[in-house]
C-alpha cells in the first residue's frame, strides 16, 4: 500500500535501513511507490509533470517501473526539489549545456548521499576489505564543492582509506605532485586507488609517455574510471585507454572499474570485473551491476515500453536515494538489460533522444508554472 502520510525523516529511515540491510523486490517496490507519494506531494514542480500526464494520490503507480521518469535535462529547467531548497544541505551542478546553465540537483539531508556512495563503493570496489590510498584526478572539492564526484572521492578517501590527494587543479593534470604521490606510495608497497575521469586518463597517460615515464603501482592497486569524454574534442576508444594502465601503471585492466554515475542520481552503477569476474564480459561489452536500492530499465525508444532483455533501448534509472529530489531519472544513454540486476551501457547515440525523453513545450510550461 502506498503511504499517503509519510513523513520524509520516515522513509529517508527507510532508505537508510536498505542500504546498510539490503532490500528484496516487494519491499523495493513498495519504498519507491512510497517515495514517488511524497513527491508527488512535495516536489512541485514534478507534482506538477505527473499529474499533467493524469497520476495523482487516486492514480498511483502500481509497480516501480510505472513510475513517471524526469528526463535528466529537466534539472536545467527547474528546481526538483521535494523540499524548500533554499535549504539544501548539499547542491551540485550538472556540466551545463551550450547555452553554459547548469541543472542543480538539491540533497536535503548529506546523510543519504554519504550511506548510498560509500555503501556503493564497498560493495563494487572494495569486495576483498581493502583499505587503500585514494590518488583522484578530479576537481579538488575545495576547489569545486558543485563537483559529485568530487564530494564523492573525498567521502570515499576519509570514510574507507587514505586521502593520497586531488591532481586536478584549475582544470589541469597536476603532473609532479601526482607523480610524487604514487611513488611514496610505490615504496611504501601501499596498494592505492587512481580515479579519474576518462579524458583525464587521457592527459595522464600522454604525459607519462611523453615524460618516459612508468610507474609499478603495489599489488592489490586499482583503477576508478568514471566517463567523462562528453564534449571533449579528442576521445580514445575505452579498449586502447585500458590497454594504458598495465603499461603506464602497473594496474592490470581485470582491476579497472568503470563506475556509472550522474549528477541528477545519488547512487552508481559499477562494473563487475571485480565482484563477479566471470561474467565481466558480454559478447566484449562490460557488464554493470548496481547496488539492491538501484534499479534500471531499458526503455523501447519506439513504444515507450520496457524492453526486453538484451534489446537496446534508453536508460531509465529508479534510485531510492533520490527521496529529496525524483526517484525516477530518465536519460539519453542507451544500454540493455541482461536481467534484473545486470546491464550493458553503450554509450549515447548523437543527436537523438527516444520518444517520451525530451522535454517539450507543453511540459517546460508545465514545471515553471506557478
């Protein structure tokens, strides 16, 4: 049954006691319908958006995977905030767009956040305890407190390891420093973690060559690789920049994760060539997996229906850390299920948003209404 009074310190609770617990199929559904009540109620802009498409609190959902997605771009257009966002305990931007407006996404409670990422992390990365040394090539969060995934890599080097240091600052590779970090950590055989952005691998590996450098990270090191070639004017296919690790670091390419995350969801999907080695791979595609409080669909760009598995459609993601904000996210990115829990990102197809993704006229009048 949908909970018409529940207040948001209840299921944030509830959300809480999934992630530390876990939760099964019934009691998923059930949280997120519960979730999607109160936002329907309190995020007005989306209350808004949903009852223009004839749900209300007589027509709910009734499973999880009716719920009424956000397209991701509507985060540009709107404050989706179930909530009086003025005071968020967290806010960050999206990376803009041409017209250089950045979404917002609003997180009341930083408790959440902090329990999803880290719990996240663990499961996907860390599946053997270690406790690494965190070497981020990402915007230094006192630099950038709009970055996720800054604020995400600093929780992760405080709460689960060693905070080696951010080798990104003003937008450029720090080269020395971060070469000076690896290598005391390379003579004190401490195992580290080097997370960065694709294109800021990119950079990293172009310096080393041309430096003629290579470095041996410890035994048990890894790799965080979290995308990151949208709107850059050079990309490398993933195959050739993994193919660099072993070479350049010492990190074999079975220890490079590829994380799945957005700005507009408090939660990630993970590769499992470290959870589950043996079906790492999919006729060469990676296979993701994500934590039991995130679920995703790919949606038909044609009917607008679920598709079925191993059919590419868009990715359409439902995540129960999502309570302050829409629980149900909408993107442009194409991939296919494998079954409830696996999946297969293939990237985003140029130019082309599927049926029932892109916002319209009708529906921006609708969320700036008044």
């Amino acid at each position: 049954m949908i909970d018409r009074t529940g207040s948001a310190a209840a299921l944030d609770a509830r959300i809480l006691a999934a992630v530390a617990d876990g939760i099964d199929d019934a009691a998923f559904d059930t949280l997120a319908r519960d979730i999607f009540a109160h936002q329907l109620r309190e995020n007005a802009p989306y209350g808004r958006w949903v009852r223009s498409l004839g749900w209300s609190e007589e027509r709910l959902p009734g499973n999880w995977r009716e719920i009424p997605a956000i397209p991701a771009p509507a985060y540009r257009e709107a404050a989706l905030a179930a909530f009086p966002h003025a005071r968020a305990a967290l806010q960050f931007e999206t990376s803009g767009t041409t017209s250089g407006r950045p979404g917002v996404h609003y997180v009341e409670r930083a408790e959440l956040y902090d329990a999803s990422l880290l719990a996240g992390f663990r499961r996907f990365m860390l599946p053997d305890g270690a406790r690494l040394r965190y070497l981020s090539l990402v915007p230094d969060p006192a630099e950038s407190p709009q970055s996720s995934l800054g604020y995400m890599l600093r929780a992760v080097a405080h709460e689960l390891g060693d905070d080696g240091g951010f080798f990104l600052h003003g937008g450029a590779l720090e080269l020395e420093p971060f070469l000076s970090a690896a290598r005391r950590a390379q003579a004190e055989r401490r195992a580290v973690c080097i997370a960065g952005t694709a294109f800021a691998f990119v950079h990293l590996f172009d310096a080393l060559r041309s430096a003629g450098i290579s470095l041996r990270c410890a035994p048990g090191s890894r790799a965080l690789e979290t995308g990151g070639f949208k709107g850059r004017s050079r990309e490398v296919e993933r195959g050739d920049l993994y193919a660099e690790f072993p070479a350049l670091l010492g990190i074999p390419q079975e220890r490079v994760v590829a994380e799945y995350g957005m700005t507009e969801l408090l939660s990630q999907h993970y590769d499992v060539v470290l959870t589950e080695p043996g079906r790492a791979l999919h006729e060469g595609q990676r296979v993701k997996s994500s934590p039991p409080w995130l679920r995703v669909l790919a949606i038909d760009p044609v009917s607008g229906r679920e598709a079925a598995p191993g059919c590419a459609g868009a990715l359409r993601h439902v995540d129960l850390a999502n309570r302050s904000s829409v629980v149900a996210v909408q993107t442009e990115d194409l991939g296919y299920a494998l079954d409830e829990t696996h999946f297969v990102l293939l990237g985003r197809k140029p130019g082309s948003l599927p049926r029932g993704c892109s916002l319209d006229a009708e529906a921006l009048a609708v969320l700036h209404a008044r």
